[in-house]
C-alpha cells in the first residue's frame, strides 16, 4: 500500500465522526436501493404464488387440441411441462346431494403433469393414478367414503333453446309480475358412463366457481383417448417466462390455425402484458423512480465526499508539495471511496433485508387480511435484485466520489496551504443591499455575508435541499398518479355485496337493522335503478364526446344520451348531495326534479389504449335535462318525463355505479322523487331496489345476511370476484408509501448531514463571533436569518423543478391514462413547513454543540 492511501486511512481514523457520517449515509442509501429491490421480488412472488393458487402454474392454453396438435405442443420451444385438461361432463346427483345450490358433480380429467401445476390440495386418500379412480371435493365427503366404487353417468348441460351450459353457467330466468326470479328449464344430454373407486377428497378448489352448479370431481386422463377424440385443453407451463413468449405464440398459433389465452393473472406478476402502451408506461415510470433513488444517493453520498475533499485540502497540498501528482491525490478520494463502499454496502445490504423482512413479518397477517389470500409475505431475496443494488450503489459511490476527486486532483500546494480554494474575499462578493440590514438587522446582513462568503458549501446545502425537495414531490406525485391510474383500470361498481329480497323494503330494514350482519359495513345504500333517454342541447355536451359522435356516424341533433336515474335512500342522497364540488337550491320547483349530475367519469377507451377521465357532460347549476323514457319492447313507444334541474354536481359515485362511459350520464335523486317522476309510466321492467354494502370483511357480511334471509334473500357477493384487480392497488400502495418512508429518511440524513457538518467546519468562524461581543439571542437571530435564506433559496429552485418533474411523469402516464393534471398543493405546502423545520433544527443543533467549546479552542481549530 502506497503513502498517500496510509494517509487516507489516516485521516479517516482521526476524523471518526465524518467517517461515521459518511458511512451511516452510504449504508442508508444502499439499505435503500436494495430495500427497494427486495420490495419488488418479494411482492412479485407473493402474487405470482397467488395467482398459481387459484388459476394454476400455467401460462399459454389452447382449446379443444387433438392428438397431433398436443404433439406440437409438447415439441414446442418454450415447453417445459404440458398440462392435459379435459373436461369429462356432468354428473347429475342423487338423494346424496344436500345442497340445492350445486345439484351436480363436474369431472375433471388431468394428466400427471396437471397434478403437478394445478391447485389441487388434497386432503385425505390419496390422488387418482388411473382414469378409473376418482377424487371429490370435501363439500361432498359427507354423501360418500374412501374406497367406495361407484358408476357415475356423465353429460352436457343445455338450455330450453339448446344452448351449451359450462360449469361457469347457470340458466337464464326471466322475472313474474310479482318480481320473482324463475330460472328456466335445463336438461342434461348423457354423453358416457364409466365405473370409479374413490381414493381421495380434495379441498374445495379455489378455481371452482362459488356460484356454479357443481362440485369438483378429479380423475386421471388417459391419453390412448387422444387417438380419437380431442381434449378440453392443453396448458403450456413455459420455461422462461420473458416478453418474447408473445411473439413464439404467435408463430405456434398460425402453425396450429388456433389462437392461443393467456393466464394474464400470472403473467401480469411477471411484468407482461399484451397492452404495449400500458407497459410501455409502467416501464418509464420504474424508471423514472430508480433515476430519482440514484440522484438522492447520488446526493448524499456527494456531499459528504465533497465535504471530506475541503476538509483535507491542506494535508491534499502538503502532498502536492513533497511531489505528490494530480493521479495519486485524485485515486487518494477514490481509494477513500473504496473503503466507505467496502464497508457500507455489505452492511447496507444487510441493513437493507433485515429491515424488509422485520416489517414483512409485521405486516403479514394484515396483508393476507387486506388482500384476503393465504400466502405468507416474506422477503425474497433474487440475484437479479443483488446484482442490480450492488451495481447501483458501486455507480452512486463512483459518480459521487468523480467531481471530488477531480477537484482534489487540481489543488495546488499553496492555494491548498493558505486555503484560497474556498474564500475569495472582495468588495463586491460579498455587497448586501442596505435594505437587508434595514429591515431585518444586522444579524440578517451578516448571515447573508456568511453565506456569500462560504459559496461552495452554500450551494452543497441548497442543492441538498433542492434535491430532497424534489425527491419527497416527485415520489409523492407519482404514488398518487399510479395510484389513480391503478384505480381507473378497475372497471368494477364499488360494492363488494348486493342483496336483492322479494319481500322489498321490510327485508331491507331486517339486514339494516341487524348487529351482526352491519358490524364490518361501512357503507349501505338502498339503490333502484332505471335506464332512460337524455334529450341535451349541443352547448351541453363536451367536445371528446363530440369527436366520438362523429365516429359513430351521428349527428349531434340525433344524439341522445342514454341516462341511469339512480333513486336512493333519504340518507345516502343527502351524503352525497354534501360531499358534492357544486350544489345549488332547485329554481323551478313546479315543473322539474331535482337531481345530482355524476359530472366526471373514468372509463378505458380501448381503441385509443388509454384509460380516460373526463367530464360526462358540461353542465352546470340550475341547468335543465330533459328525460324520455323508452319502452324496450316497442321503440316506437316513448313517454317524455318531467325535466331534470341540477342541483348538484360530484364525482362520487353510487356503490352500484362502475366506469361510466361517454354518452352515459348518471343522474342521481330520491327514491321518492323517482318514483314520482315515473308515477305514469305501465312498465313492470322499471327497476327493483336493492341494497348495496360495502364492507371491510364481505365474507361475513355475506354469511350474516345468508343467515337472516331463510332463503328469501338473493345475495351476490361481489367482492370474490374483483379481489384479484384490487391486490394490485393495494401492493401499490404499500410499495410507494414505504418507498415514500424511505425517501423521507434519505432525504432529512441529507440535510441534517450537510448542514450539521458544513457548521461544523465554520467552528472559527462563529467563535471569532462571539469574541467579539456577539451576544446568544444576535447569534441564534443569525442562524435563523441563515436557515431563511437556505429555505428560500432551495424553495425557489425546487419546486418549479419538482413541478416540472412531476408533469413529465404526468406526461408519460396520459400515454395510457387520460386525466387532468393537478398540482398536489397539501404535499407542496408540507414540503415548505418540513424545509424550514428541518433547516432551522439542523442548524440550532449544530450550533449549539459549540457552546461547549471555549473561543481559545475555536478559534485554535482549522477543521472540524
């Protein structure tokens, strides 16, 4: 080891505290970047064990294969396992069944491979080795016994109009005049018989549909069946799954003159999907979080290199003058930087997953309740996000050591020695305006001094503090806009249960007023609906819309909107008529109803591949609807109703309202009030009320109420149905706001780090202050004056940059999503008050340090 790198190690053995520092500020940036990583592999493989629990380890089916098109399936390149899926029939159940919901058995038939791959748990026996054994959902365990040899006769379901009926289907029904829903007729058309032993009984499937009429039955398939008939489906397990599985199906698609499917549940936790826009803007969005993770680091890690350089620019001089060149005292800051990195990533590493798996293991049994899944969230660790910190974080120590060492490399041995590098004093460097001293004091003047004097480690501390500025907006505005993006892909109402009684209203109050059934109900509203026609003046109608009608071939005379009247309860009404942007008093009273205009919606635009949000309709307060309703059964037949006067204009939605799209319009009133608006219309199909709940635990909600209903009550519980789209908002969330965590961290040690240390090195300054009679109170005046202008300063830079930061995230967003940019005034406004705070704790906590130290020794000290 040469002389110059015994001296670094020197010098960073006798400066302990800016060694630790700096070190503590590495480790933070590594722990950070691979938290980040971590974060990222583990929610992934959360999901994707997830999904492979209620769809199957399986990523590309095709349907109805025979036995040479399996054979070009198997031969496929990316091929790893092939899953043999056939769907034997039904099995329509005897005196054994007990459940009047599902009335048969569904034979499934797998090959070993499907056994392997497919969510099947068993639960006691064993699985089928021959097409002659069977296995039974445990719903079932009941009505049959192990060992047991049964004959089964198998079929196909159709309806009275001879349409095919699949384990997802029930017959349609019609409504009778008293409201009762009569489900229509269906038949079973017996297609084989065959003899089974039952070996096993399975949990319940998580891929067999609640609602369906059958429970599972699983045997083996035998393939000698493929010689002559077709199998239901053949699922391809891939064994790379990357991006360009897209294009290979394609290829394989126009070889077997089919189209393939995806598992898209899947396939999504690997970051696929065909929507090229859409990950195209995911893409640049991750990208644009990793390039903000990297200037903070950059950032902090800069700034106490940086720092360390001025520290020891007289012993960097003393080198040049005993022969030292600009090669050995730039490596000098390089070696420097090897050793911090040495010693910080290994442990930030470290840091970095013990700090994820801590708060994994606390938030587990949340996350499953949230997200209502059975996987255990632990952190996994993948080499892909080790290689990917350590490159990272070796980037972010080289970059922030660069422009040190290349200033280090500059210093000359007697600039160094006499320090001229830092402090070049003249007149008009250092003019203040008399209006400074005026108004704010001598104090203000000399602090304004102060700053114009130490130039250099004035812009260290402001860029800090416009970088953590920019940092804390930039991820704040990014967590909100995916946020909102992630939300408007959900095409769903938002309830999670409706409840539909014969018995009307006196049902209702039954569930309302029932302890357990509304304990986890957090909104409940009465809803009817009905559908009728807008007639709207050309003024009233926005322009998007317009474009449309004109693509649609219309003119906008022959437009009209078709318009949900939602009637709800007195309750529900008034909440939403108060939470309403704009609300009036009804003008006309005599001849209109009163209503609320759903005035912005959101909908996926699926020719132009965006999600979109805008306004239904330009209206306003006070203006008119004019409403027709249209029998369905006679076009010709149409009744013009009363007009509709707003009252009221909002962005909430009814829970039984999803993405509304243009040329809809929902239009929102009691239920009185509709009834009295619909008081003359001979119509039996004008809607039903039905209670809606949203609920933190819809299961039991829905079991409560099942409970009451004596089964009266037809209860659909929504929520199983768009658990799976909303993990995604929810992963999201957790993701960004502990990224938000993270970045708040980074971004205060920055600060505090920079301004406590660059106080630090002004020691003999501020004790020549107070030899010369600068009292307590002018000196704490001082820093605060000194913490204003840092404040200031960093403000004015920082925010029109964060603003501009954050429309070219916007910008990169409208590519798949259309919405408004809005500027996020409540996190600007916390941005500002943290500034100042932070600032004005950092510097009174330095300072303070110093009253310690007599002025002999202050004023004896060159660094800190």
């Amino acid at each position: 080891m040469n002389i110059v790198n015994k001296l670094t190690i020197r010098n960073l053995q006798k400066n302990k505290k800016r060694t630790i520092v700096t070190l503590f500020g590495t480790i933070i940036s590594v722990a950070m970047i691979f938290a980040v990583t971590t974060i990222a592999a583990s929610m992934m493989d959360l999901l994707q064990r997830n999904a492979i629990s209620n769809t199957g380890e399986w990523h590309v089916a095709y349907e109805d294969v025979s036995g040479p098109e399996v054979e070009a399936l198997r031969t496929f390149d990316r091929t790893s396992e092939l899953i043999l899926h056939n769907k034997l029939g039904f099995v329509e159940e005897d005196a054994r069944s007990s459940d009047e919901n599902k009335s048969f058995l569904f034979i499934n038939e797998f090959n070993e491979a499907g056994f392997n791959y497919f969510p099947i748990e068993l639960s006691s026996g064993r699985l089928p080795h021959s097409s002659k054994e069977l296995v039974l959902s445990t719903a079932v365990e009941e009505a049959f016994s192990l060992g047991e040899t049964i004959t089964l006769t198998y079929g196909n379901r159709f309806d009275e109009e001879g349409l095919f009926l699949d384990e997802y289907s029930l017959p349609e029904g019609t409504y009778g005049t008293d409201g009762q829903y009569i489900p229509n007729e269906e038949t079973l058309e017996i297609t084989g018989e065959r003899e089974f032993t039952i070996v096993g009984f399975i949990e319940v499937p998580s891929w067999e549909p609640a609602w369906g009429p059958a429970h599972t039955a699983i045997t083996m398939y035998d393939e000698k069946e493929l010689v002559s008939e077709t199998v239901s489906a053949g699922l391809i397990v891939v064994d790379h799954v990357n991006r360009s599985l897209y294009g290979d199906v394609k290829i394989l698609n126009k070889e077997l003159g089919k189209d393939a499917s995806f598992n898209d549940e899947l396939l999504r936790y690997y970051g696929l999907t065909l929507n090229d826009e859409l990950q195209l803007t995911l893409y640049t969005a991750i990208t644009i979080i990793l390039v903000i993770i990297v200037i903070g680091s950059i950032s902090l890690i800069f700034n106490a290199f940086a720092i360390s350089v001025s520290e020891r620019s007289q012993q960097l001089g003393m080198l040049s003058s005993v022969g030292a060149t600009k090669r050995q005292k730039r490596n000098s800051v390089y070696f420097e930087g090897v050793l911090i990195g040495a010693i910080s990533i290994p442990i930030g590493l470290l840091a970095g997953y013990t700090g994820i798996a801590i708060t994994f293991h606390f938030i587990d049994g949340m996350f499953q309740s949230t997200l209502g899944i059975d996987q255990e969230l632990y952190a996994v660790v993948t080499p892909t996000a080790v290689l990917a910190a350590l490159a990272i974080s070796i980037v972010t120590i080289f970059f922030s050591c660069y422009v040190p060492a290349r200033r280090a490399s500059k210093i000359s041995a007697i600039d160094a020695i006499r320090q001229t590098h830092d402090v070049k004093l003249t007149k008009k460097v250092l003019k203040t305006s008399k209006l400074t001293k005026w108004l704010y004091g001598m104090e203000a003047e000399l602090a304004l001094k102060n700053l114009k004097r130490n130039k250099k480690r004035y812009y260290i501390t402001v860029f800090s503090l416009i970088v953590s500025i920019i940092l804390f907006l930039s991820v704040t505005f990014f967590t909100s806009t995916m946020t909102q993006s992630m939300m408007m892909t959900q095409q769903d109402p938002q309830y999670d249960i409706s409840v539909y009684s014969e018995e009307g209203e006196r049902d209702y109050e039954s569930i309302l007023t029932d302890r357990e059934a509304m304990e986890r109900v957090q909104t409940a509203q009465l809803i009817t609906s009905v559908t009728v026609i807008g007639d709207v003046r050309e003024a009233q109608i926005p322009e998007r819309l317009k474009r449309d009608i004109d693509t649609w071939g219309q003119t906008i005379e022959e437009f009209d909107y078709t318009v949900d009247l939602i009637g709800l309860d007195k309750a529900s009404y008034e909440a939403i008529l108060g939470d309403a942007t704009e609300t009036g008093e009804q003008r006309s009273a005599d001849n209109t109803v009163p209503a609320i205009v759903l005035e912005t919606i959101q909908y996926p635009d699926d020719d132009a591949g965006q999600y979109v949000q805008t306004n239904a309709i330009d209206t306003s307060i006070g203006d008119t609807i004019q409403l027709i309703h249209q029998d369905w059964g006679d076009e010709n037949v149409t009744t013009p109703l009363a007009p509709v006067e707003v009252i009221g204009l909002t962005d909430e939605r009814p829970l039984s309202v999803g993405n509304v799209y243009l040329g809809n319009l929902v239009l929102m009133m009691e239920t009185e009030t509709l009834e009295a608006l619909l008081a003359d219309i001979e119509d039996d199909s004008v809607g039903y009320e039905q209670l809606y709940l949203k609920s933190d635990d819809p299961n039991e909600t829905a079991a409560a109420i099942e409970a009451l209903g004596n089964g009266q009550l037809q209860t659909y519980n929504f929520y199983e149905r768009v658990e799976s789209d909303l993990q995604m908002v929810v992963v999201v969330s957790v993701f960004t706001y502990g990224f938000i965590a993270l970045i708040t961290l980074i971004s205060v040690a920055n600060i505090i780090n920079t301004i406590s240390t660059g106080v630090g090195l002004r020691k003999r300054e501020l004790a020549m202050y107070r030899s010369i009679g600068m009292t307590p109170h002018s000196f704490r005046k001082m820093i605060r004056y000194e913490s204003l202008f840092y404040g200031i300063h960093s403000l004015i830079i920082g925010l029109p940059l964060s603003l501009g930061i954050m429309y070219g995230m916007y910008h990169t967003m409208v590519g798949s999503f259309v919405y408004p940019f809005t500027i996020p005034w409540v996190a600007i406004i916390s941005v500002i008050i943290a500034v100042f705070g932070i600032v004005t704790f950092a510097m009174r906590y330095a300072s303070s340090k110093m009253k310690k130290e007599s002025i002999i020794d202050g004023l004896k000290q060159e660094n800190s």
